[in-house]
C-alpha cells in the first residue's frame, strides 16, 4: 500500500471531482454492469443528450472511462486500473486515520 505521500494530490483531486456529483455517481454505478451505449444511459437517467455529454466527459477527463464508437453510437466502460487507484487512495487514508486514531495527542 502507498503512503498518502506519494500520492499524486493534483490527480486525487481530479479524481474527486469527478466523483463529486450525483449524476456522475449514477453513471459509474450503470457501468458497474460493463460497457453501455450512450443510448441506454441516457434512457437509465432520463436525461438529455447534451447534459450527460458533459458529464461522460467530466469521468473520461479524469480517465475513470474509456470510449468506443461503434458506426453512429458511442459505447462507455469503466477503466479498472483507476477504480483500482481510488481504492489504493481510501486505503492509505484509513490505514493513516487509524495509525492517528491510536495516538493520544494534546495541545500544550
């Protein structure tokens, strides 16, 4: 497990903002399932077209996503080495939270 340290903080913190809406959240759970056509997204959130763009393109951004088309349609997967990078991020936090968590500390 990695050290907070050595974590790329500017890369955690993109990560985060892409995490950081509701919308986007939903679109990693739909593909949690695998691959899935912007089609089928946009009918599972009952959104249009252009407000889920933006969001698909907040999470490829961040490279929680990849992209392939397919004649006039575009198809959206998870990329696992990132979700594998967040949980790495996570780890190391509680693994610190804990390490604080059993030091008693005061304030002279």
């Amino acid at each position: 497990m990695r050290s907070i340290k050595t974590v790329d903080r500017e890369r955690m913190a993109q990560l985060c903002h892409a995490l950081s809406d509701e919308t986007r959240l939903q679109l990693l759970e739909l593909l949690t399932g695998g691959e899935q056509c912007v089609c089928d997204l946009t009918d599972a959130l009952k959104t249009g077209q252009s407000r889920l763009s933006f969001h698909l393109k907040t999470l490829k951004d961040a490279g929680l996503l990849t992209d392939r088309r397919d004649g006039r349609w575009v198809y959206y997967a998870l990329k696992q080495e990132v979700i594998e990078e967040l949980d790495e991020l996570v780890d190391s936090l509680k693994s610190k939270a804990r390490a604080v968590g059993r030091q008693t500390q005061s304030c002279d």
